[in-house]
C-alpha cells in the first residue's frame, strides 16, 4: 500500500469538503484525476474509503481511519519543513489559518503582510469561518491557528489575547439615536438595516443574537465590507453594525454618528487559539508569536 503526500492532501481536501467535487479544486485537480486517485488508494487499500450519497461523500470507518493519519503525516511533513527550512532556501511552508470577518477585514492585514514580508518562504492558507466552526475546526485538527471570539465556549484549546473587537451601531448623523453613546440591541432591532452578505462570520453571529430576542432584522441592502456599510449607512439607507475600528476609519471620511453596543456579547476581545503551541510546526509556532506580540503602535507609546 503506497500512498503518496497528494493522495493524503487530497483525501482530506475531499473529506473536508464533502465533496468529491469540491475536493478536487482544493487540490488543484481535474474530477476526473481525483477520482481516480480516490479509486487508486481504495484499490490499494481493498476498502472503500468514502460512501458517496446525494449531497456529496462521507469516509468509511477505514477512511476515517486514514484521515487521522492523513492529518498527522501532513503536520509533521509541515514541521519537517519549518525546521529544515533555517538551513536553505528549498522547501515552503504554509500555515492554515481561520477566523471572522473582523479579524480578516480589520486587524489581520497589516499583521499578515509584516510576517509574510519576513518570511518569504510561508504561504497562509486564510478561510473567513464563525467563531464556533473555528473552534470545531482547531479541535478536530482542520486547521492550525484559529481566532475567534472570547465569548466562544474554547474549552481544550490554547488561547491568547489578540485584539479588542467591540461592535457598534453606526447611524446617519441626522439620526433619532445619533446622540446615545450606548445602546442595546433591543433598542434598534425594528429598524431598517445595512448588513453584510448573510454567510458572513460577523452577519452569523448578529442574526444570532436577533433570533434571541424573538425578532427578524429587515435589511433594506446587504454589502460585501464594512466601509460599504458604513457609506450606505452615510446617505440613510438604514442603521448597521460594524467593529469600532472600522467605524472609527469611517467616520474620519463619512458623515455617521456611532455608539458602543450595551449587549454582552457586543463587547469582545478576540483570540488567537491553537490546540497546544508546543505541537503546532515551526512555522505556525512563528505566526502564533507575531499574533500575540503586542501591536507596533503600542511598542512605540512604550518607548
């Protein structure tokens, strides 16, 4: 039985995924030649590693099996890498990586390009997931590095403060509520909203919490970023809700008033989470450090 690293990257890309389809782009492949491949390591094997059913495939208990060694194989061929790495300039590294959409929009950009700038030789594999699916993701071993929300239930995992993300409600300046400093959900709920598009992380979580109060948000328009929901909010489309670093960029440029949301879960830090960093590889080890360095702004106020 000789499996190759492809055949294990694939193998999980497919199981990930649910879809032998979609596994095959993942991978960078043709159906017809990820079809194959799964045909050869079930041949090899004398198993059948996935059943396939009409919304896609689920592993056998042999490929369940071969997916937790798959995953294993895999992490140590990226330590491999990280380690051997420090002595020539051969071998890439990637770290894969998932969190919301304030982290990704707000506070990951400028963190990502100072590390990848250092290390030229490390790939991020970035994927835009709600806090819960990240946690799942970290305990299941789907990912490396995950951040999520404080508010998360991140029992069995390492986690380490990485920056506050307080939400907030901005409104057009000429608004009812434009001059509350805080308000609760509950206060704005029947109002027409701007919203991001409804598989965002950030929309996930608010329609959460709507749903909690036993009410519906009606969005007038749904856009794809924050600084487009704060535009449309500008020129009184309808209120919207967005991390205060993205509202406080706005409303240097944009005429919108803006106040902290009272809600519990409004108020938030978020954190970068690893199963143990003593396991993580090398290079992912590198990110976790620069994840949780304090941020250069505050370095230079220290000074």
């Amino acid at each position: 039985m000789r499996f190759d690293l492809t055949d294990l990257r694939l193998f999980i890309h497919v199981v990930e995924a649910g879809s032998l389809t979609a596994g095959a782009g993942r991978s960078h492949m043709t159906l017809a030649s990820a079809s194959q491949r799964v045909r050869g390591m079930e041949d090899a094997l004398g198993s059948p590693l996935l059943t396939r059913h009409a919304q896609g495939v689920r592993p056998t208990e042999a490929g369940r099996t071969l997916l937790h060694h798959a995953r294993v194989v895999l992490q140590q061929m990226e330590r491999l890498r990280g380690e051997l790495g420090e002595y020539g300039q051969g071998l890439k590294g990637h770290v894969r990586f998932m969190c919301g959409t304030s982290a990704l929009t707000e506070h990951l950009p400028e963190v990502l390009s100072r590390f990848l700038a250092e290390h030229p030789r490390i790939s991020v594999d970035l994927e835009e997931r709600p806090s819960p699916d990240t946690v799942e993701a970290l305990r299941a071993g789907l990912c490396d590095i995950g951040i999520v929300s404080d508010a998360i239930d991140s029992e069995g995992l390492e986690c380490h403060p990485f920056r506050r993300d307080d939400l907030v409600l901005v409104m057009p300046r000429g608004h009812a509520l434009a001059g509350r400093r805080r308000l609760r959900l509950a206060e704005v709920v029947d109002s027409e909203f701007v919203g991001l598009p409804a598989d965002s992380a950030l929309q996930l979580l608010i329609t959460q919490h709507v749903r909690a109060l036993g009410k519906h948000l009606a969005y007038r328009v749904r856009v794809r970023n924050f600084e487009a929901v704060c535009r449309m909010v500008e020129y009184g489309i309808g209120v919207g809700i967005v991390p205060q670093t993205a509202a406080e960029r706005c409303a240097r440029s944009m005429k919108i008033a803006r106040a902290s949301l009272a809600d519990a879960w409004a108020e938030r830090t978020l954190m970068a989470c690893v199963r143990s960093s003593e396991d993580l590889p090398l290079n992912a080890r590198r990110m976790l450090d620069y994840l949780v360095a304090p941020p250069p702004e505050e370095v230079r106020k220290k000074q």
